[in-house]
C-alpha cells in the first residue's frame, strides 16, 4: 500500500495536522480505507471502458456488412454465365445440390456460393443470365474458358471463351452506369430498382477473383512452360489493371484467389501422362504445378504493389493452391477417395464430356457421373465436385491461407488499422 501513502498524507496534513499520530490513527486506517475504494472504482471503470472500446473495435473489424458481391472469373467460379451465353449445361451438372443443370460446372455450388452464403447474401446470378435474375445483392461476371489475357484468335481457336477479364469489367462499366441511371430517373419501377444494387453499394461491395487457370492451361498447349513463364508479366499486369480500373469506379475490397494445383487435374495426369522424374509424391504432374507456384508468386508481389498505389483499397490475397493441395493429398484423410479420379464424364481411353455423348467404335457413349459424387474430389477431370469446393471454401474463410490473414467476414478492415 506504499504507492498511495503520498496521497494520504496530503490528505492527513489538511483534515488536521494537530493530531497525534496515536489520535490520528484511526483517520488514517479511514483514509487509506477510502483511498482503496477510490482507486478500485477508478480502475474498474478504466478496464470497462477499455473492454468496451475493445468489443467495440472487435464487433466493428468482424461485421463487414457487405451489401454484395460482384464476382470475375472463369469456371471455377461461374454460375450460369457461359451457360447463358452459348449452351446450357446439360445433367448430371447441379445433381447434388440444385438437383438440375445450374450453369455450373461442378454437381452443386462452386466456391463464390459457399462465399456467398458465409457473408448471408444470396447465390450470385449470371450478368449474362436475362432470364428471371435479380442483382439486389451483386453480379457474378465470371464465364468458363475465360483468360486474364485479351483473346486473339490462337486463344479462340484453342477453345476458350472471347470473354476475357478485360471484357468482363467492361460489364461491369456498363452494369454500374445503367444501374445508377436507372436510380437517377424517377420514372424507373420500384420493382426495377429493387432488383438492382443501390448506387452506393458498389463502393461497399466485396469485389472476387477466381482467374488465371485458363491462361496457364493455354500457354501448357500452345506454347511450352518457358515461354508461358515468359508472358506471366504481362498477363498480371493486365489483371493488375483490372483493379486499379474498378479502383477507380469505387471498389475499395478485394478478395483474390491464386490458381490452383492444375497438374493436379485428371485431365492434366491424363492428357500430359507425366513420366516418373516429373512426377510428384501424389501423381500430379510436377512441372505444371511449378508453372502454376511461379503465377502465384508473380501475382502476390502485384498484389503487394497495388496495395501501395491504391492506399485506399484493403486486398486479401488468398492462396487457393494450397488449401487444394492439401485436399488432394491428403483425400482419404478428409474422407474422399482417389484424388486423381474424376466423377462424371471419361478421359482416358476414350474422351466424352460430362452429360455429353460421343460415338465410340460405332456406338454412342454417355458420359454419365459416378454413383457417389460426395467421395470424388474432382467433377469432371477440369472442376472440383460440390463436396471439394465446400472443403476449400471452409479453409480458406477463416483467412488463415490469406495475405493479410483476415477473414472473409473482417476483409472489409486494414488490419493494420483498429477501427
């Protein structure tokens, strides 16, 4: 009790100076009595206020709000774009979760719906899906066999999709502008209206990327693994621009996925039949897992640079790779089968697509699913199954694979800023 005895004798030396110390003592066992109580009481409102302020900055940091999403990306992430676009998706796609072709190439949800549903918005519907789709809560812009790189006609010939990256922010361009003009006229339908984002919802809107797969899947056939490596500067940079072009719409948070383990793939293991020095520990084909490790790293070094030059925007860079890789090659342990099997369609002796048919000696083969989809870890030899896109989903949520590590329901935060 020595720190408060300068307290107390100021406090003696006013009441009464006159008194003995055997008269004054007990004031004295009063006072230090009242002092105690007096510091308690101070000190307890102290570290309440500070807990408050505390929960407070916490409840502020874990409760993003997101009013939407607007999404960019190729198949991994579409949900009925290419669908819309050029040819529905036949069944057995959608069986185990819509119970229907949903425009996804995957039996159920993809990852931007287990995103979706973790933030509690609504499924993304398809920009290019004009039929009963309602874009209150964001635009999924993403279309399977989409690049990052502008298409040319080699990209086209090669059977990916003419809506790259760049086209698909100039939906987005014209999306933002339609709907803030429809807002602006007082003539438009509330019912118009209620089935669009409000204009100030852009600027608080999570913004997604899933891209990048395809550019590698091109450059593996059309061009080699050096020259691929070559050209990844120039592809980054032109997602690189994609940002900073959004940035200047009024994007402010930015959720990016790297590409996944793409030697991984049944299609990968079977097409490109790696011999044993390049192949890894699983049986995935080494050399284009390297390729897809070098994208990778080019793109969070980008990232880190957008975030100095666009210091008003809070990017996670998430690595998809890892979280993918870790499912494959540890598939029994998290109850799958092998992981380099697919479920629906064939690749090896005979090629026929998933729900498609294909003539095979003089008779027609349907490329029907397998029994028990929830046990495969891909769908279709390209795209993960419904049950391995919501294991990815799950780890990667909670931001412990991301850069920053921030959870998905805290990106809208600087962690390095507590309010």
């Amino acid at each position: 009790m020595d720190w408060f005895r300068p307290i107390l004798g100021n406090l003696t030396r006013r009441l009464g100076g006159a008194y003995s110390s055997s008269s004054s003592l007990p004031l004295r066992r009063t006072l230090e009595l009242l002092t105690l109580v007096f510091f308690l009481a101070i000190t307890s409102s102290v570290i309440s206020q500070f807990l408050t302020n505390n929960s407070l900055s916490s409840t502020r940091r874990s409760s993003c709000h997101f009013p939407a999403i607007f999404n960019f990306g190729d198949s991994n992430s579409d949900t009925g774009g290419k669908s819309a676009a050029f040819h529905r998706l036949p069944y057995p796609n959608g069986e185990t979760f819509f119970h229907k072709p949903s425009g996804r190439y995957c039996d159920g949800k993809v990852i931007v719906d287990f995103i979706a549903e973790r933030l509690g918005l609504p499924y993304l519907g398809a920009y290019l899906d004009s039929i009963g789709t309602n874009f209150r809560h964001g635009a999924n812009f993403a279309t399977g066999g989409s690049t990052i790189q502008s298409v040319d006609v080699k990209v086209f010939e090669a059977g990916f999709s003419p809506i790259s990256l760049e086209i698909q922010i100039l939906q987005f361009k014209q999306f933002k502008a339609r709907t803030d003009e429809l807002f602006n006229d007082e003539a438009s339908s509330l019912d118009l209206k209620n089935s669009l984002p409000r204009p100030e919802d852009f600027s608080k809107a999570l913004y997604t990327f899933d891209i990048g797969q395809n550019d590698l899947h091109f450059g593996l056939k059309a061009t080699g693994e050096e020259q691929l490596k070559a050209s990844f500067p120039k592809t980054i940079g032109t997602f690189a621009q994609a940002i900073k072009e959004l940035y200047q719409l009024g994007a402010r948070v930015f959720w990016i996925h790297n590409t996944g383990p793409i030697g991984c793939l049944p299609f990968s293991v079977i097409i490109y039949s790696p011999k044993p020095e390049n192949m890894d520990q699983i049986g995935c084909v080494k050399s284009h897992n390297e390729v897809a490790k070098e994208f990778n790293t080019q793109l969070h070094q980008r990232v880190s640079q957008l975030r100095v030059q666009l210091p008003d925007a809070v990017i996670t860079y998430v690595d998809i790779y890892s979280a993918k890789y870790s499912l494959i090659s540890e598939a029994k342990k998290y109850g799958f089968g092998n992981p380099l099997e697919q479920c629906c369609g064939h690749y090896k002796d005979y090629y026929v697509q998933c729900g498609k048919k294909a003539m095979v000696n003089g008779s027609e083969i349907v490329g029907n699913a397998c029994s028990d989809p929830l046990v495969y870890i891909n769908w279709d030899g390209v795209h993960y199954s419904h049950a391995a896109n919501r294991w990815v989903a799950h780890r990667i949520q909670d931001g412990s694979l991301s850069d920053p590590k921030i959870p998905i329901a805290q990106a809208c935060h600087n962690p390095d800023n507590s309010s």
